[in-house]
C-alpha cells in the first residue's frame, strides 16, 4: 500500500497495486440496520433475562426462561411415559403381541375377516388346549415348516368331483345348518355325507384337529351367503397361517396362547 499523496477528488489518497480507494458516503439502507439493530438489543434487554444482578439476572419483562421451558417439556414427557407404562401394564402381554402381529388378518377385536377365522368363540379348527394353540401358532398352516398343520378343502367343482347341481343343492344344505330344521334326510345332506362329512362331520358339527370348520354355527371364515358357500365348494380352500417360530420366543408365543384361551373363556361365559 501507497502512503496518502495528494487525494484526487472523492478519493482517501490512499492505493492498493493501483486500486484507489473511494471516499463513498455508507448507504443509508446500512446505517437504518445499524440503528434498527440497535434499538431491537435494547428491546430485548429489556424483555428477555439480560443483564446480571448481584443475586440473580434481570428476568426481562416477558419472563421467558428456556430453562424453564426446558423443564416443562421434560416433566411433560415424564408425565406421558408413566401414563403409556400404566396403560401397559393393566393390559395382558399377550394382547399386545395379538396387536402387533395377529390383529392385521384376525382383527383387533379378534373378531376375524373373510378368510381368517374369529378367535372370540370355542370352536377351533386344530383343538382349544394350550398344547396344541401354542403348537399352531409355532408351525403355522399350510406353511413350509416340517411341523406345519396342513388343511385343504378340495375344489369339487373346478376339479370335476361334483356336477354343479350337487353342488348347488350342498350349498343350500350347508346354509341351512345354521338355521332351524335342515333336512338331514335330503338327496343334499347324503351328498354332503358322502363327500363332506369325513372333515366337517356327519352333520356339520365339524371335527376338531382336522382343520374343517365347523358350519352348524353363525362362524363363517368365508362368508355363509350361497355365493360364497358355492364359490367354496367350485375353488376350494387352502388358508394360510405364518409360523411364528423364530419371530417370536418361546415365552412370546407362550403369552400369545394365554390371551387367546382367555378371550374365548371369558366369550363362553
């Protein structure tokens, strides 16, 4: 840098390798910031914790304290933790689990959908004890584990089994199990006997640990409409359960089977 020489008009005189500097007045945009910074700290001074006394800070007019809100928000999250830890501990295990992993084909309310039984009831398609629910929920159905229960309805009138008018004429039968007076001593209910009868029983009371539902009740898996009972007998069923074992532990599924057993005995009484 050049020492100041005689200034040329608008000029401070001095030079930097042949850049002269300007004698430009600041814009008054900048100098408004610099004031309105200004007043804005002095505000804030005054409204907001600012300036230290002898025992204590000046707490500002507004009273704020991000401490304080610090630990109003912990308290508050404090608050909410016990309230979910109460929740869940005046609710079974097992039904958390049934939510986490069960509800989304069986419903919340164990309540069941098309094609996924209810659970609410004591009727079981591979028996009640607690054996055998834990073993279901373990080795799944019709899955690929060794252990798996295996259950399928044949397709009696896409394989060729039945001539649909049979199959029309157990469709009604079948219907009228749950209602009052079926004609057992039908050309339909010796047709349901003969091809029916080994997995459901004789009379549609069904037959536990065989996988068939019972259909002398208001239950159905797939719908109890002619449609849907034809739709049934024509295709067939094969439904589906997941093997729990190895997504859940022992003791997990063990739970599970208790809450089950607990719903449908506090269902039957």
């Amino acid at each position: 840098m050049t020492e100041p020489r005689d200034q040329p008009p608008g000029t401070t005189g001095h030079e930097w390798d042949g850049i002269t500097e300007f004698r430009n007045p600041v814009p008054r945009i900048f100098k408004l910031s610099y004031v309105l910074t200004i007043l804005i700290s002095i505000l804030m001074w005054v409204l907001l914790p600012s300036w230290p006394g002898v025992r204590d800070i000046w707490p500002g007019v507004l009273g704020y304290s991000s401490r304080t809100k610090v630990l109003e928000g912990v308290e508050e999250a404090e608050a909410l933790r016990q309230q979910a830890a109460a929740q869940t501990s005046m609710r079974p295990l097992g039904s958390i689990l049934f939510a986490d992993n069960c509800a989304a084909c069986h419903g919340y309310d164990l309540a069941g959908q098309t094609g996924f039984p209810s659970l609410t009831d004591a009727a079981w398609l591979w028996s009640g004890t607690r054996a055998e629910i834990i073993a279901t929920i373990r080795y799944g159905i019709n899955t690929d584990h060794p252990e798996a229960r295996y259950s399928e309805m044949p397709a009696f009138g896409r394989d060729g089994m039945l001539p649909k008018p049979e199959l029309e004429a157990i469709a009604h039968y079948v219907a009228r199990l749950s209602g009052p007076a079926p004609d057992h001593d039908s050309a339909a209910a010796l047709a349901f006997e003969d091809n029916c009868s080994a997995c459901h029983g004789a009379r549609g009371s069904g037959m536990e640990g065989t996988g068939a539902p019972r259909l002398d009740d208001a239950q159905w898996i797939y719908g109890g409409s002619i449609e849907a009972i034809l739709e049934s007998l024509h295709a067939g069923r094969r439904g589906v359960m997941p093997a729990w074992e190895g997504r859940l532990n022992d003791r997990q599924i063990e739970q599970l089977a208790d809450y089950l057993i607990g719903v449908a005995d506090a269902q039957g009484s």
